[in-house]
C-alpha cells in the first residue's frame, strides 16, 4: 500500500506501472482497477481558471491510510495504490489516482470505488476554484454523488 | 488547560484565523471549544477532529489536545 500527497503534476500510468513492476510479481495478481480524476475547466455552468487543493497535513495522511487500510482488508487486495495533487492545479491535470489489484475483478472493481467515495466524503481536502470571468475565487461547497 | 485549536478552508476565513491556542480549566468538550474559540452557534455542517481523528461535539478534551474544525471535504 502505497498514499502519497504531490504538489507537483503526475502521469498516473507511468505511477501505475512503476509501483507495479516495483511491488508485484508477473502471474500473482489477476486484476487491477484504476480510478483517475482530473480537473475541468467548468463547474456549476461556469467556466475555470485554476483551483487549490487545501488540506490538513498529517490527518489528510492518516485518514487515507485508515481508508485504504480497511478496503485492503475487507477486499482481500494484494496491493493499492493513491496518489492525490494539493497546492494550486490547472485544468487538465490529473487530480487523484486509486489503483488496486487483486486475484480477481470483483475485488478490484468493488475497492476502486470503495476507496474513491471514501476519500471523496471523509479525507480532509478542500477545493477553492478560481474562476474565468475575474468575479474571484469560491470554495467548491460539496462533492457530487458517486451513484 | 491549553488546547490548540485549527480551523481549515471556509472556517478558517469565517474566524479569520488559521490556529489559535486556548487557556482554559472550564472546557470539556470539543462544543466548548468551538464556543470558546468562535462565539458563535455551532454550525451544522461543520466537522471536526481531534487530534487528527474525526470526533463529535460531544468528545472530552483532555491538555495538550488539538481540535480542528472544518467545512464538508472536497477531495478527489
């Protein structure tokens, strides 16, 4: 299990495929599921400029710790892996990445998710965007339902 | 009692203050902390955490404590 925090861009394929051939054996595993989410230039029908990605060092960590931890556990997964931006990010960039791998697809496909609509309502993140038409910055107040 | 107090995102620019400290003997919980700290209501969708764990109003705080009070999360 791997949980990092960048403040820099990240190619989240060369992420997978380099903590795969660095912590898994060809033949071991049988599934991986990937979930990237990357940042739009448009938000409640308004156009984007730029977002920061606030956070709370140290609880931001545990607490995505915990929530792997736990779908680690409950789904039997041989490895996981999350990667998630702070700081300022653009449109385009890739924001969050969960990948998961497992002997079989039902375990991968069931934590990818478990994992991404944890982290969506309980790791502490904050978005504040800013917008297109000069009018400032806003905090994104919720994130929208995952089903 | 000290009790070092956070605040995050919206919260932080409601009070105006990222971390303040509180010297007090008649705090219990994290609800009195709020209240000593904001004076203001509690506001209902607000969450918080204790020493880096998510809590309820009702948690006991104990000297040396932190207690961090933020808006619903946004991650991802």
């Amino acid at each position: 299990m791997h949980i990092e925090l960048r403040d820099q861009c990240f190619d989240p394929w060369a992420e997978i495929t380099g903590f795969r051939d660095r912590m898994l054996s060809p033949g071991q595993y049988g599934a991986c599921a990937v979930f990237v989410g990357t940042m739009r230039d448009y938000n409640d029908g308004d156009r984007v400029r730029s977002m920061y990605l606030e956070h709370y060092p140290g609880m931001t960590e545990k607490q995505l710790e915990s929530l792997v931890d736990a779908s680690c556990e409950t789904n039997n997964l041989m490895e996981a892996l999350v990667v998630h931006r702070v700081g300022s990010v653009n449109p385009g960039e890739d924001i969050v990445l969960v990948a998961v791998w497992s002997a079989h697809r039902k375990a991968s496909f069931d934590a990818c998710r478990e994992i991404m609509e944890a982290l969506k309502s309980t790791a502490p993140f904050w978005k504040k965007e800013t917008l297109d038409d000069q009018s400032g910055d806003r905090w994104v107040h919720r994130n929208t339902p995952g089903s | 009692m000290t009790i070092n107090v956070r605040f995050f995102a919206s919260l932080r620019e409601r009070i105006g203050v990222a971390r303040t400290e509180i010297e007090a003997d008649s705090v219990n919980d994290v609800r009195d902390v709020w209240l000593a700290v904001s004076h203001q209501p509690v506001d209902e969708e607000m969450l918080v955490a204790l020493n880096r764990n998510y809590a309820s109003l009702d948690h006991t705080v104990t000297d040396g404590d932190e207690v961090a009070f933020f808006p619903p999360v946004t991650g991802g």
